[in-house]
C-alpha cells in the first residue's frame, strides 16, 4: 500500500466502523434502559404500529372496566334504595293484615294509619335517591315506551269461563265447584288513585229474581262511581286489538260507545247543570230522616193508636222515595193532633225549608210549599227526579250495550310498553280485566272479590278461585328513551342499556296523583289493602331482580374486560418488549467492537507518522 499523508484511508475506514459501533452500542442501551425493542417507528415501522394500536386498545378496555365498575357502584344505589322499599312494603303488609283483624278498634287502625302513611312518604323519599346528582327510580331513566294499562289475570278459575258464567256454576280450574249459592253475598273492593271503593250485593236479585254473572262483579264494581269509567270497555282499543280486532272494528266500536257515552254525559250535565241539586238533596233527606225520627218520638209518648203515625208511613219516610211517605203520613190525619208537638214541628219545618231549597235548584218546580207546610208534597216527582230517571236509564243503557267492565277470557293479557303482545306465564286462559286508562293515573292498584254465605262466613274456597286477579301488565306512563347507558367495551356501542322503572308510591299503587294514601281505617279497606301491597311488592321484586340481574352481568363483564385487557397486554408485550437477556448479549459485543474500534483508529492514526521516516 502507497504511503500517503493526505488520505489516510485505513484511519477513515476505520472510523466509519467506530461510528457503526458507536450507532449500535447507543441502540442497545436504549434498548437496555427502555426494556423495549421498538422504541421509535424507526426501529420497526409496522411493529410501533401495530404495537402503538394495541395500547390504545388496552387503555380502553381499561377504561371500559372503570366505566363497569361505576356501573356497578350506581346499580348498588339502586338496589339499596329499593331493597330498603321492598322492606317498607313487607311492614306495610303485615301491618294492612292487622289492620284486617276485626280484634281492632277504629282508633286503633287509625294509630296503624299514621304509621302506614309516614312509611308510604319514606318510600317517595327512596325513590329520590340519586347517583351523583342522577335521579334513578324515580321514573325519569324509564327505557322507550308507551302508556301500559293495568290488566289483573285470574287462571284459578275453569278454562271456558266467561263474563256470562253464573256465581252458581263457577268452578276452579280442576272443575271442582266453587259451590257459590244464590243465597251467598259478594263483596267487591278495588283501589284506585289511593282510594278504595267497595259494594256488596246479593248473589241472586230479591226483585229481577236473576242469579249474578262473573261480568255483574265488575259491573258492580264500576258503578260504585258512576262518573268515573275504572275497567276498560267494548270500546277500549287495547283490549279490542288483544282479541284481535282489525283496525276497523275497532274504530266503528268505538264511535257507536262514544255516541253512547255522549247520551249518559248529557244526562249527567242537566242533572247537575246548577252545582246545587245534590246537597239540596241531600239537605232533604237528611231533613226526612229528622222528620221521621221526631214522628217516631211523638208515637212513643202516645196511648191512642188513632193518633199513631202508622210504622209503614214512617218506613216509607226512610226510603229513596219520600215524596209517596210524606204523602201517605199527611193522609193520615194526625197533624191536627200532633201540631202542637214541639219536636214535629220543628222536624216538619226542615221538611219545608229544604223542599224549597231544592226547588231554587231548579229541579222540583212542582212541588208545593204549602203542602209542605202541613209535611206533604206535591205528588209530581218534579223535573230533578225526571233528570236523575233519564241519567239513570242512560247510564244502564250504556252499561248493558258496551259500557260495561270488558273481560278478556283468551291466554292473551295486553300489550307491554314496547307495543309487544303480553300472554299469561303459562300460555293458557285466563280472566283477564283491564284498567280503561293508560297510564299510572289510570292503573288499578287491587281488586278483592269476597263471598259470605247467609250467615256472613267467608267462604275460603270460593276466594280463593275469585280473589286470584294478579297484576300481569303494569301500568306505566309513555317515556322517552331515558334508559341508563353503561359504556362496557372499547367500541362505539358496546354498551349495557338500564331502564330503571318508577319506584315511586303512586307508581306502586300506595298514592294518588292528589296525595291520597291508601287507607286501612275499616276492616274492608284494609282487606282490600293487601291485595295492593301484594302487587306493590311484586312491582318492586320485579325492579330488584332488574338492578341484581345487570349487578351480576356488570360483574362478568369487569372480569371479561380484564382477562382482555391482560391477552393484548400480552400481545402488545410480544411485537415491542426486548429480550433482556439477548439484548444484554448484543449491548456487551457492541461495547467490545466499540473499544476495539477506538483501538485500532488509534493504530490506525499512527500509520501516518511513518511516512516521517523518510524525511531523515
């Protein structure tokens, strides 16, 4: 090789392969301190990729995993707030079954009532209960759907029962009969807006002589109000579409009900067209009644039978129809001797006051002060009583042809809030009544039907065929979709939606929108009572199983998440973590080469000075 001073190739190429060295002892190091083989793109462009999407990833599914926690922390609120509920409830029964028990006074049941209401206002309170500032069981995180009616099932009865069935030839579902007699009376108690309504009536009419029909039950039991419509009708499009109805029918059902109820509402308009006719009535009868007990006093302090007011007059008196008792006791020729009596008079007097009060309403323009002066009346019944006739007729007419409690007798209840078609739990028949309005405001909160024979002994076995209408539909209000989404996945929708249902004590059947409380301050309220704590509670076990069922899921899913989080943890390990151990190897040759290099650069320096030599 030439000896030159100005290149010195050997040197250059030696220093080229320092800084190789040098290059690869800086990679190493990096490598070594990182732990990692890919620290940059650089290192290996599609495996920083490929890693750098991973770790994305991971941060993701482990925040989808806090996101499952928290969750899992608001659904415990939840199901605190209505565990505490369900609990209330449990009191709530047993104190509605002691109230039932006749060993009570009234002064008793009403101490029983303050406690039943102070616990009614604390389940309000826990359906306030919030998640950080989120309301929850309040009805406000409701899922999407429409207004529900209230429909109240009854299987125990036998399959081919209808509306039309008799008391007497019911039977349970076994065939066996109920053993209803035409002597037996039946008591039928519902709660609607807080309030219970209740009648009794005879198995067999004592005038028509007709034995009673399942549908006279609700009948019954509708006309305890007569203004209000509770049970759902011919003309309800919720039970026409669940026995199928086209659309049609429906509407042509419909308007001829509409055109029905629209006669009884104009009645009821002219029988109350002055707000006044009613207490004036009610002035009167009162006043009658006062007027029978001072004759009834009067007879007591006389000896002469001539002068007796006869025992049918003064029953006549009691009755609906007094016009006809006042008659017949001023026919009967003793106010000559009785017109110094104190007490008739005065009685007679309230007679008077109140037959004028009534006719300023302008309902008996017929009757006769006068006459009423001397406790008689004008044989006309006057236009109040013509106008409560034709309400009255109207109303029946309504009754019979299509305003009456309408029974669905086939497997199908209802439609839910999702507008699917709603079958009872076993698929088979049933009795099916429903509320006539949707809603919460409309829902019937419990129905109980109770038979007594002549004697007033309950008959157990025929309640318990008759009082088995459990709630299959829950009545709800129309909402928007409100429902809780839980962000449970790494994903755009990968998500646990949560519709938590109104816990609230006029959803629960316990209140009315007007702040009335159930009550329990007779035997029969409080018997009606449990039925609509049964179904409360039933509501509010529906809605733990709802909050404890996506409790579990949200636990499964935490642990899912982990394991992923941990597999491509795992993977992303693989492609960017360094072999420390290879590295280690790969970081002590570089540094060997490095210093060897360094070494020979210097030898390689040196080799220029010898061209020195020849300059002596």
């Amino acid at each position: 090789m030439a000896m030159v001073v100005k290149n010195n190739m050997t040197a250059v190429n030696t220093l080229n392969i320092l800084n190789k060295n040098s290059s690869a002892l800086s990679k190493s190091l990096q490598k070594v301190s990182s732990g990692m083989k890919i620290n940059s793109a650089a290192d290996d462009a599609s495996g920083y990729a490929i890693s750098e999407r991973m770790r994305v990833q991971i941060r993701s599914l482990d925040q989808a995993n806090q996101n499952t926690q928290n969750g899992s922390s608001m659904m415990k609120v939840a199901e605190g707030a209505v565990s505490s509920t369900v609990e209330i409830l449990k009191t709530l029964k047993e104190k509605a079954v002691n109230a039932a028990n006749d060993s009570n006074t009234d002064s008793d049941r009403q101490t029983i009532q303050k406690e039943l209401d102070q616990s009614i206002d604390q389940i309000n309170d826990n359906a306030n209960v919030t998640f950080n500032g989120k309301y929850l069981v309040d009805g406000s995180k409701n899922t999407i759907g429409k207004a529900t009616y209230t429909a109240l099932s009854n299987q125990s009865l036998k399959e081919g029962t209808t509306g039309e069935t008799k008391l007497t030839d019911l039977a349970a579902r076994n065939g066996d009969s109920l053993e209803i007699h035409d002597t037996d009376k039946v008591t039928v108690s519902y709660v609607q807006g807080g309030k219970t309504y209740s009648t009794t009536f005879n198995v067999k009419d004592a005038k028509t002589g007709e034995i009673a029909t399942l549908q006279d039950i609700f009948n019954k039991a509708e006309d305890i109000d007569k203004d209000s419509e509770i049970f759902a009708n011919d003309a309800n499009a919720n039970v026409m579409k669940a026995e199928g109805k086209t659309d049609t029918q429906i509407a042509t059902a419909k308007t001829t009900i509409i055109n029905k109820k629209a006669t009884v509402d104009d009645k009821l308009t002219e029988l109350k067209r002055t707000g006044t006719a009613a207490d004036a009535k009610a002035a009167l009868d009162e006043a009658v009644k006062g007027l029978k007990g001072a004759l009834e006093a009067y007879n007591a302090t006389q000896t002469d039978s001539a002068k007796d007011v006869s025992a049918a007059n003064l029953a006549a008196l009691a009755q609906d129809d007094y016009f006809t008792g006042l008659e017949n006791v001023a026919a009967s020729g003793v106010y000559t001797n009785i017109s110094g009596d104190t007490g008739v008079t005065n009685a007679m007097k309230a007679v008077s006051d109140a037959m004028s009060a009534w006719n300023g309403t302008g309902y008996a323009s017929g009757a006769s002060a006068t006459n009423l002066s001397k406790s008689g009346s004008d044989a006309a019944a006057g236009s109040a009583e013509k106008a409560q006739y034709d309400y009255d007729t109207a109303l029946a007419d309504y009754r019979t042809n299509g305003g009456k409690a309408h029974l669905l007798t086939g497997s199908q209840v209802g439609y839910a809030a999702s507008d699917d078609a709603v079958y009872t739990a076993s698929g088979q028949k049933a009795i099916t009544v429903t509320a006539n309005t949707a809603g919460i405001g409309g829902q019937i909160s419990g129905f109980n039907i109770s038979i007594t024979d002549s004697q007033g002994n309950v008959k157990k076995s025929a309640n318990a065929a008759l009082d088995a209408f459990g709630e299959t539909i829950r009545a709800q209000n129309k909402s928007d979709d409100n429902a809780i989404s839980l962000q449970v996945g790494a994903s755009a929708n990968q998500s646990i939606k949560v519709g938590l249902t109104d816990m609230r004590a006029e959803a629960l059947g316990l209140q009315g929108a007007d702040g009335t409380k159930l009550n329990i301050s007779t035997q029969t309220k409080a018997n009606a009572a449990i039925n609509v704590l049964d179904n409360a509670i039933q509501k509010a076990l529906d809605q733990q199983t709802t909050i404890g069922s996506v409790e579990s899921r949200l636990e499964y899913t935490s642990s899912n998440l982990t394991t992923a989080s941990e597999n491509v943890q795992a993977s992303e390990s693989t492609i960017r973590d360094a072999d420390m151990a290879k590295e280690m190897m790969q970081y002590t040759k570089n540094n060997v080469l490095l210093q060897a290099a360094q070494s020979m650069l210097a030898q390689a320096n040196q080799s220029s000075s010898n061209v020195l030599s020849l300059l002596q």
